[in-house]
C-alpha cells in the first residue's frame, strides 16, 4: 500500500479532476473563486442526529474531494484491522494448543488457514501489490467476510459440545468497534455490515441454544418413561426457567451490540471531524503555494520587458553620443543641436 498520501497526488488528479474541480480566489477564469465553509447537513436521513454529526462543506463538488481524501486516510488504517484479525487467529491457534484434544484439530486447522490468508492481505495491501482500483473498493469487504468467517468458525467448532449465549460475543464486539475505526468506507455501509454481522450472530446463537435445549428434554423425556406428575411439572418449570435466563443473556448481547455501534459512531464522527479541519489546512496550504507560485511567474514575465526597456534606452543614448561627436568634429557650430536627445528616456 502506499504511503500517506495527499489529495492532490499525480495518479489520481486525473481521476478526480473532471468531477471535483475547484476554482481558486486568484483564477480569474473562474469568477470570484469557491468557499470552502462548513455547514450543517439539512436533508437526507441524519436530521435526527446532533448538529455536529452533520457537518458537510457548502459546494457539493468540495465535499466529494474531501470523501475522496477521507477515504484515502482511512485506507492506511485497513491494515491495522488485517493485523487484529492475524492475532485472533493466533490466540485461537495458542488456546487450542495449550489444552489439545482431537476434538481441537480442525479448530487449530481453520485458524491457521485464516492466519496465512491475513499475512497474504497484509503483504498485498503493505507493498500495494493489487491495482488501487480494486484495493479501495474491495478489500474492505473483502476483510470483513473473513473475519466474519473465522468467528462463526471459531463459534462452531470450538464451542460444538455445549454453547452458551455469550459464545464471542466479546471478539464479535470488539471487530465491530473496529471496522467503525479502521475500514475506508463511509458511515452507512459501516452501519449495514455491523448490524448484519450481530444479527446473524445472535441468530445463530439463539437457534444453536434453542436446539441443544431441545435435545436435552427429548433426552430427559426418553430416560422418563412414565413420569410423575409432579416430576414432569418440576421439569417444565425448570426448562422455562432455563428459557428466560438465556433470553435474558440474548437480549444482553443484543445491548452490547448496539452500545458497541454507538460508541463506534461516535469515534467515526471524531475522526471525520479531525479529517476535516485537516483537509481544510491542507487546501489552504495549497492555495497558498499556488498564489506564490503565481506571483513568481507574473515577476518572470515582467522582467525581460524592463530589461529591453533599459537596454534600448542605453542603445538610444549611446548613439547620440556618438552622433554628438561627430557633428562636433564636422559642424562645431552645430553642436548645440543634438544636446536635448543625449539624455533621451523611454
């Protein structure tokens, strides 16, 4: 991946010039120039959020450029989360090791798998060995599948004896707290791929529970072959029972999600907001060095116009001098004549 990168870069000026053309204070083609001032978002589906969730640049073609440069920013950060999936599977590798069965070989086999498949992204995106084109727009799903792979993996196989509803939800959490800190996409994709990731999760959880459950009173019911009233009532009473501690558990997982989501928008918005103030200096910065730029070249135009000025002046003056003594040589009566042109000026 290449390194940092500014907004106005070589090979990607060309991509974006056609779109996100601004016009500078001193280009005088195009009238009196853009403002770039920050304004509040008043339209779409974020009226419910706070003012400062909102914030976008007044001309529409300036805020494009900022996503653009926003995106950019964030990209170097994708391999921050391809080394938190790396050392997921590393722990997972290590906690199979330490406590070793046969059961834990396939287990051991897939985290492996995802661990050499992280190191080949990390390599890839490091040294930017894929086009842009296709690294911008999808590696970043292309991360969150596996990652979601490998928990659902590490969900099932690890824990196929006896689940629980609290099985990774802890991991499931803190990746959804990081693709908000660390994937190059905008707010709403970020959203759609984490609701997803929970709700697919707490699907698979409830259900997974729901048939062990079950099994276990079919199991129950089949060691009872005439039960007592009175065993069969306690039976129930104590599955239902059993049935509100893990919808309770659920609906905590469900909580947790959803504080992890909100947390996640909030440092989103934060980190927009320093992009923001950070796009803003560095177009500054630009227009700056433009107009100096332009201020030079303007005093190098000028110049060769003063400088033949001069020089005719002197061609003009040393001729007259030489006209001077000659009249004086010839005509020494008329030498009065030429006097007023010996100090002749532009």
């Amino acid at each position: 991946m290449p390194g940092n990168r500014a907004f106005s870069e070589p090979e990607y000026s060309a991509e974006y010039s056609a779109d996100y053309s601004v016009s500078l204070p001193s280009d005088p083609e195009r009238g009196v120039g853009r403002t770039h001032e920050v304004t509040v978002r008043n339209s779409g589906s974020c009226l419910c959020l706070p003012r400062f969730m909102r914030l976008t640049f007044a001309p529409e073609s300036l805020e494009n450029l900022y996503q653009t440069y926003f995106r950019r920013q964030r990209h170097e950060t994708l391999l921050v989360l391809v080394v938190f999936a790396a050392l997921f599977d590393c722990y997972v590798i290590v906690m199979c090791a330490v406590v070793y069965t046969t059961d834990k070989l396939a287990t051991i086999l897939v985290a492996s798998v995802g661990l050499a498949a992280h190191i080949l992204l990390f390599v890839l995106c490091k040294y930017g060995l894929l086009p842009d084109r296709i690294s911008r727009k999808f590696m970043p799903y292309v991360l969150w599948i596996l990652i979601a792979a490998q928990i659902f993996c590490y969900l099932g196989l690890n824990f196929s004896h006896f689940h629980e509803a609290s099985d990774t939800v802890g991991w499931q959490a803190f990746f959804v707290f990081s693709f908000f800190i660390t994937l190059p996409l905008r707010l709403m994709p970020i959203v759609l791929i984490t609701a997803v990731s929970c709700s697919i999760h707490t699907l698979v959880l409830g259900v997974t529970i729901a048939q062990q459950q079950q099994g276990a009173i079919n199991g129950e019911a089949l060691l009872r072959q005439q039960p007592a009233v009175g065993d069969m009532i306690l039976g129930y009473m104590d599955h239902g029972a059993v049935h509100v501690a893990v919808l309770v558990v659920i609906l905590s997982n469900v909580a947790i999600y959803l504080c992890t989501i909100t947390v996640g928008i909030m440092s989103y918005y934060m980190a927009d907001r320093k992009h923001r103030k950070a796009f803003l200096e560095a177009r500054q910065s630009l227009e700056v060095k433009l107009n100096l730029e332009e201020q030079s070249q303007q005093q190098r135009q000028t110049r060769p116009v003063r400088s033949s000025k001069a020089l005719s002046c002197k061609v003009l003056n040393a001729s007259c001098e030489v006209l001077s003594t000659l009249n004086d040589f010839h005509r020494p009566s008329s030498s009065n004549s030429l006097e007023p042109m010996q100090n002749c000026s532009l």
